[in-house]
C-alpha cells in the first residue's frame, strides 16, 4: 500500500490495493518517450489524447519528448455501466487540427474492451494521416478480441476495474498518483 500520506484524504477508505506505483508510472512513461523520439527523429508529431482519462499520461509524455510535437485532444463517449464499455462510441468533441498528412500518435489512458480504441483507429484513419500508431497506458488481456496494433504499450494490468492516474469510477479519483481498485464498499454506496 502506498504511504498515507499520498493518498488525498477523502480518498483513504477507498483504496483496496495500488497496482502501480507512482514511481513505476513515472520511469515507463519515459521509457516510452524515449522510444517515441527514436521513432519520430526528424519528424513533427501529433499527439492526439482522449480526454479524460488520457490527461495525465498526455502531460507526463508531452513534457519528456524531444521531437517537435503539438497535442490535440478528442472526447468521446461510449455507452455501458460506470465500470464496462458497450462500444457505442459517440464524439463529444472532435479535434481541432486536419490531421490529413499527419503524423499522429493516439494516446488513450486505458485500452479495456478495446472498442474505443478500435472505433477511434477507424475515425482518424478515414482522415489520411501520413501516419497513425497507438500509444497506451495500460491494457486487459483479451486474447478473444482482435485490436487494433498498441506500438507504444506501458503496462498490462489484470482484468479489475481500476482508478487513478486520469482514471476515474463516477469522476472521481483521477487525481491519484498511482493505478488502484477500490474496495467493494465503494460500488456498493453508488447504487
Ligand atoms: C475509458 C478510457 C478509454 C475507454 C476504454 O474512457 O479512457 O477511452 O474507456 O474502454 P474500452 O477499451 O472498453 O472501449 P471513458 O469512456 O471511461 O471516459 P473517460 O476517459 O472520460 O473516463
């Protein structure tokens, strides 16, 4: 468990376990910041977010990089309960730069069922980026489902619903510094 002290207050009861710790986020997200300099040497870079859960990975990963880089961010919707996706993907807000000629780097926070990642693949494509590759935070294991190519990929996690880091369960907890489950206790108060 992580030292107390990080843990903002109201947040204390509600950690069951940290999964990654602070530390560990930080030293992969450079890891993969360096790996995306080597890739993108000489060339000019989009990094493309989805908000929200991608907003602190965006900001550790934009503040490593080398390479000349600009960000934009899309938002986007997908229909299910407050721990699973549905696959229903609505945008709520699009991009404000012509990726057409491009080079785009996606970055989503997590890639659970993978129907996000698959649909946003297909949508940015549909714009002919001179290139488009994936970066993601943390994946599930789903031998079952074809997805589309993760290049730059930081940790596979088991599948339990987590929180931290950008992730939240009902908008909550995004602010911790580290990926965690939350106690039981905590679904059950939602319902
Ligand atoms: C989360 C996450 C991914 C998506 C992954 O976003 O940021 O975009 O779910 O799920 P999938 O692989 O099963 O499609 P969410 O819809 O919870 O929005 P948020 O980032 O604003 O919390």
């Amino acid at each position: 468990m992580a030292e107390l002290a990080s843990i903002p207050t109201v947040h204390r009861d509600a950690i069951a376990e940290v999964l990654i710790e602070p530390e560990r986020l930080q030293t992969r997200v450079t890891e993969l910041a360096a790996e995306v300099d080597a890739d993108y040497a000489g060339r000019d870079v989009l990094l493309v977010g989805v908000l929200k859960g991608a907003f602190l990975v965006m900001a550790d990963l934009t503040r490593q990089l080398q390479v000349d880089s600009q960000v934009d961010f899309m938002a986007c919707s997908s229909y299910g309960s407050s721990t699973s996706s549905s696959g229903v993907v609505r945008i709520l807000k699009d991009l404000d730069t012509n990726i057409e000629g491009r080079h785009v780097l996606l970055v989503e926070d997590i890639v659970d069922s993978g129907l996000t990642l698959d649909y946003l693949v297909r949508n940015l494509r549909a714009r002919h980026p001179a290139s488009l590759e994936v970066l993601a935070l943390l994946s599930k294991p789903d031998p079952a489902r074809e997805r589309p190519d993760i290049r730059y990929h930081g940790f596979e996690i088991p599948d339990v619903f987590v929180v931290g880091y950008g992730l939240d369960y009902a908008e909550r907890y995004r602010n911790l510094p580290y990926i965690a489950t939350l106690r039981p206790e905590v679904y059950e108060h939602q319902r």
